[in-house]
C-alpha cells in the first residue's frame, strides 16, 4: 500500500488503541471497585460468623464458607488491580503510539520526494528513447547517407540528406535591363538538356530586391510542381519569358530587312522584278521581324537573300524556295 494512503490509516488506527486501552481501563478500575466492595462485605460477614460460632450460634460450616468467600474476594480484588495495572501500561504504550504518527507524515514526505525522482527519470528515459529515433522534419526522399550502419551519432551529427523534391525552385538569373518583362506570378516555360523532348510550365515564385554579387543580374525562382518527380537538383534549365506579344501581324524573315539611309525596307517581287518598300519594324526575333507597310499582305514574295546594289525594278532570279510575308502571332522572349 502506498504510504500516502496508509498513514491516514496508522493514524485512524492509533487514535482507536487509544480509545480501547481508555475504556479497558476503565473496566479494569470499575472491576476493582466492585471487587473491593465485595471483599468489604464479605469481610463483615466472616467476621461476624466468627464470633457467633464462638456462641455457638452458627455451625463451623457456616463460618468456613463465609471464610472462604473471603478469601475468594482477596483473590479477585488481586487480580483486578493487576489487571488495572496492565491496562494502564496498555494505554502508555498507545498513547504513545501516536507519536508514530510524526515518523509517519515524514515517511510519506521522503516517499512523495522518491515518487518525484521517479517520475523525472520516466521524463528523461522517455526522452531519451524519443532521441533514439530519426525522424525527418519534413517528407521527402535520402540524398545522401552521411554515416554509415554501426557508426556513433553525436547530437550534433548529420545522418542523413534529405531532399523534397515533390516541389522544387528552378533558379535564373535575370539582366536588369530585362527585368520590366519579369513580375511575380507571370507564365514561363523552361526545358532541360537532362530531359530531351520535355517542356515544362511554370509560374515566377519571387523576384531578388538586390542584384547577385558581383553582377547586374537578379535571382529570380519558379516554385514548380514535381509530381513525378523528373526534376532533381542541380540540372540546368532554360527559362523563356515572354516580353511582348502581338497578334495578326505580318512577318518576314529576319534577313529580308535591310536598314538604309532613309530607313528600313524589303524588297518584295512583282512580276519577276524587285520592289522597293519602306517598312515599320515592330517586334522583332532572332529569325523574323514583324513589318507593316504600303502594299504589303501575306504571301507576298520578299528577297532575303540581297546582293550588293540591288536597285527597284531589277530582275530577280528566285533560287530555291521563295519566302513570303506570313500573318501570325508573334511573341519575343
């Protein structure tokens, strides 16, 4: 039984021997009392037998019965003071019994500090069971095993890498003369050598306030979905924004363009001659330019490949397949 509950017990108990040793002595006082009155009459009474068997008014009998009660009550009267006796010596020692009772409360205190102990090294044994498990703050796959089976791990010692990599950042860097076409949240699309064949579609996830070191270029990161987890860490990326985009415009390769004094033309091709016509160059890329012009109108035949002084109204001799001014969109990344 636990000493917080046994001491109230101890202390119910020694307060009832108490109680009982007090009333055992009472009995053994009111029994003495009793005897002692008894022996009193029966003292009288042998007395008066032997004075009247002296005249012979009573039978020796009669006188030794009333001698032998006498002395029967001697007896009892002796008995009952040992008894008191005893009951008194009873009542010391329940008395102080209860003394026991201080010893106890400080057993219970001792016991209550010890429970305390033991609970605190359940704390620190739990714990330390918990520190014997690895576990990851985050779900993800081993990259790299830093020590091997069998090997001591300090508390301060890498066990494992892990990666998650069922979203990673694809990282570029953006010249700040380009970061008007770049914002936070815009479309991108990006492909990777490592993945042939593969375009992949994402969204810009943040923009670097300040340039990298040493550079004019900006960190610019894509948070891409990896579900399948193609993409892993440390392949290169190409990422292409789109700066501008028009619709229904009129193309032209790139080379047909000529840049002259009074600005830029094409020549286009009427009836086996060359044209002259002065053009507005809107967007351009690395292999058409969107023009606008007099007369110009898609699958009209333009000359991209210009000898040196070519004049308006010379013949033309068509080479191979011809190019023509072509209606589509274009966007420049």
């Amino acid at each position: 039984m636990h000493s917080s509950v046994a001491a109230p017990i101890q202390a119910q108990q020694y307060s009832s021997a108490v109680a009982t040793a007090r009333q055992n002595l009472q009995s053994a006082v009111n029994s003495v009392r009793s005897a002692r009155a008894a022996l009193a009459h029966d003292e009288l009474t042998e007395q008066a037998d032997r004075q009247l068997l002296g005249q012979q008014y009573v039978s020796r009998q009669t006188y030794e019965q009333a001698r032998a009660t006498a002395v029967a009550s001697r007896e009892t009267l002796r008995s009952d003071l040992q008894a008191v006796t005893a009951q008194q010596a009873a009542l010391r020692t329940a008395l102080s019994n209860t003394n026991q009772r201080l010893e106890d409360q400080a057993t219970v205190a001792q016991n209550a500090a010890g429970l305390d102990e033991a609970r605190a090294n359940v704390k620190l044994l739990q714990a330390q069971i918990a520190q014997s498990s690895i576990v990851a703050p985050f779900d993800g796959q081993v990259t790299q095993r830093l020590l091997d089976p069998g090997a001591y791990a300090g508390a301060s010692s890498g066990v494992f890498t892990i990666a998650q990599v069922s979203r990673v950042y694809v990282v570029a860097n953006v010249p700040d003369v380009d970061l008007p076409a770049v914002s936070r949240g815009k479309a991108v699309t990006f492909t990777t050598p490592s993945l042939p064949g593969r375009t992949f579609h994402g969204r810009i996830f943040d923009i670097n306030t300040t340039p990298t070191s040493g550079t004019l270029s900006y960190r610019v990161r894509l948070l891409q979905s990896n579900a399948d987890l193609a993409l892993r860490g440390g392949m290169f990326a190409n990422v292409s924004v789109e700066r501008a985009r028009h619709a229904d415009v009129l193309l032209v390769p790139s080379a047909a363009v000529m840049n002259g004094a009074s600005g830029p033309s094409i020549f286009t091709v009427a009836g086996g001659k060359a044209k002259n016509v002065p053009v507005r160059v809107g967007l351009q890329t690395d292999s058409v330019a969107e023009v606008s012009g007099d007369g110009l109108a898609p699958g009209t035949t333009v000359v991209t490949s210009q000898p040196g002084g070519l004049q308006d109204g010379a013949a033309i001799a068509q080479a191979g397949a011809p190019s023509h001014v072509a209606s589509a969109g274009l966007d420049v990344r």
